[in-house]
C-alpha cells in the first residue's frame, strides 16, 4: 500500500535495464546476517527474512519483538505485507482470464456499471499495470502519523475507497501515462467478487493459499489482530513510538491487507514465477511492463547495481515495510520483512536485496543510486 513520505514508504519498481542477468556466487550466511542486523542498526525495531537458493535455505531474525524489550524477534514471525497483495490479487485475477471468465481488455464499466467515471474507457488490464490514471485514494487516507492513529479502527468498504478515488479528477487519460494507484487494485478486488459471487478473501485462500499451504497467510478482513508470532510495528507521535500493530486493514483491501511470513511469501512466489500458478499466456502478461515504469501485472522487475534482474514486489503499511524478490531462473528467492518506527532504513534494505543476488564487493547502497522512493 502506497503512503505519503511521512511514515511508512514504498520502493518504486522503476530501475530496469536490458543488461542479462548475470549468475553470482550465493552469498554466506555471514553475510545475510551483517545484512539484516545492519536494517536494524539503521532504524527498524526488527527485521526478519529468508533467503533460498536451490536447495539451502537461511532464515534470520534481528531485533526485538516490542521496543523497550530484550525479547528477540521470531525468525517465523507473521506480519502486514502491504502492497505485496497486489500480486496475490493479481495472480487471482489472471487465473480467471486463463478460465476464460474475464479478458484483460474487458472494461471496468461492463463488470462494475456506474461505478467508474469514464468507466467504459478503463480496461481491467490498465487498472492492473496502473495505467487507467484514476486518482490514488491513499494520498487523501493515512497521510499522517497521526491520522493513522486515529483511524487505526475505522472500517472502510471498498465502494467507499473508490468514492475518494473518484471524488478527484484523474490524472490523465486511460493508457496514456503510469501512475502507480491503490484504487486500481481496489477495483480490480470488486472485479473478481462479482465474477466469481464469492469474497476475495475466499478466492485468495481458495486459488493459493489453500492449493500451496500458506497456512500462515490470511487477509485478515476486519480483524484487527495479527495472531501467532509477530513483532510489533510503530509510528512516531510527537517524538514518542506508538504501537500500532493492532489496525484495522479495510482501507488496504486488495491493496495491502494480507499477513504472512517470509517462508510463505517465498513459496508463493516459487510457484507464481515457476509456472504453477498461471498459464504461461497469463504469466507473460503479467511479466509485461508499462512504459518505463517496470511494472507489469501486479509484479514488478528491479534491475540490482551488478546488473541482476529480480522479479517481486515491495509493501509498506503503517508498522511494516516488505521486500519479497526472486530470480527463479538460478533459484534463489528473497523475503525481508522490518518493523518500522520514525527511520525507514531504505539504504540498509536495498543493500540486503543486493548482497542476496549480487556478487560479493558490489558498491553498497547511496541515496543517488536507489530506485525512486514511492
């Protein structure tokens, strides 16, 4: 989920170059965990991930479980992955164009009649790669620390996310520009529950979790509570950290809502990306990025400093910032999840990504060398 620059923030997907991807030596375990311990040292209460590389697989924690506190974190802690959930609800979507129940150039007015200004201009297609240019309703919902806190209860039906949306003017034409937009997703989740007569929730668990036994993945709906292990997430208030792990999610509502943990998302990815998922058609489209922006559908592609391509996503809500990336061709997959609180450590992030796909000595992390932040 998108959020304004105060608070949690979002890597934007946009470093692409056709430079091949270039095989490295897997990194040592030493190194992953001067990674992870360097993201806490930067400013996350916690952080924890997992790194596969074929066969091998490394799961580290760091950090602390609540600020104040010497408990340690969970290497299997369960968290909120943000935007990640786009590509779970675009997997969904993509499933039900490969049964031939939805085109992806069907208009947004033929499924949702009256709900969508130019609704019939607006292909379900450009509402997955966020070309449509309908305003992002995020910029006008948890813009401020303490909004969040003030809202953090607030229940928020998807029809009213996209009265905000739509309550602005778009940004510019359908297909005619990129801008990335929560609102697309929230229109494409009303898709999806009207082909199909059942909860996106009940689809997500139905198509993936279920099929792949992400038995600690949910979308939690109204449920305010992240159960099992988990560290906590904060926002800063007048200088002072408030817990807001406990939040209801309903405004991230097939934008940002899941909860999951790093071997989860790795599995998930796994079989997205290796074809088990979606039909090779269907995959290809969403490999398919828009203009420049390496977005495609629901996925995005970074291109690292040492000239690697990576497949994935990234996520931020209030407390919880995720990076879920994959090179499926040499088999190495890549979740990171960190608690935040008033730093975002994006430079130590973005050199955790490097050090899991790039050879050993690649430059470390500058302001002037990271994707743009979103």
């Amino acid at each position: 989920m998108k959020l304004q620059r105060i608070g949690v923030v979002v890597l934007a997907l946009a470093l692409v170059t056709s430079v091949a991807a270039p095989v490295s030596a897997a990194p040592s375990a030493g190194s992953l965990r001067d990674e992870i311990d360097a993201v806490v040292a930067d400013g996350a209460p916690s952080s924890t991930l997992e790194f596969r590389d074929g066969s091998r697989v490394e799961r580290l924690a760091s950090g602390v479980v609540e600020l104040g506190r010497s408990r340690p974190a969970p290497v299997d802690g369960r968290f909120r992955i943000g935007s990640v959930t786009k590509t779970f609800t675009s997997t969904v979507a993509l499933q039900l164009v490969g049964e031939g129940r939805i085109s992806l150039d069907d208009s947004v007015e033929r499924w949702l009649p009256g709900t969508v200004p130019n609704g019939g201009n607006i292909t379900l297609r450009q509402l997955l790669n966020h070309t449509s240019g309908l305003y992002n309703y995020t910029d006008d919902t948890l813009v401020t620390p303490e909004q969040v806190v003030r809202d953090r209860y607030k229940r928020w039906t998807p029809r009213q996310l996209v009265t905000l949306a739509t309550s602005r003017d778009p940004l510019f034409p359908p297909g005619t520009a990129w801008s990335y937009s929560n609102t697309n997703y929230v229109l494409i989740g009303l898709v999806i529950e009207r082909v199909t007569g059942r909860s996106l929730g009940a689809e997500i668990d139905r198509r993936i979790v279920g099929p792949l036994g992400l038995w600690d993945t949910e979308v939690p709906g109204n449920s305010v509570w992240i159960t099992g292990p988990h560290a906590h997430g904060y926002v800063q208030v007048d200088g002072a950290p408030v817990d807001i792990t406990a939040m209801n999610v309903s405004s991230s509502y097939a934008v940002g809502d899941i909860i999951s943990t790093t071997r989860d998302l790795n599995t998930f990815y796994a079989a997205l990306l290796g074809g088990r998922l979606l039909k090779p058609a269907q995959l290809a489209a969403m490999k398919t990025t828009a203009f420049d922006s390496g977005y495609g559908l629901g996925l995005s592609k970074v291109a690292l400093p040492c000239g690697a391509e990576i497949w994935g996503h990234t996520g931020g809500i209030p407390g919880y910032l995720t990076f879920s990336f994959h090179q499926p061709e040499t088999g190495r997959y890549f979740s990171l999840s960190a608690t935040t609180y008033a730093v975002v450590p994006d430079v130590a992030l973005f050199n955790a990504l490097t050090a899991a796909f790039c050879p050993a000595g690649t430059p470390a992390g500058s302001s002037d060398r990271l994707p743009a932040i979103v």
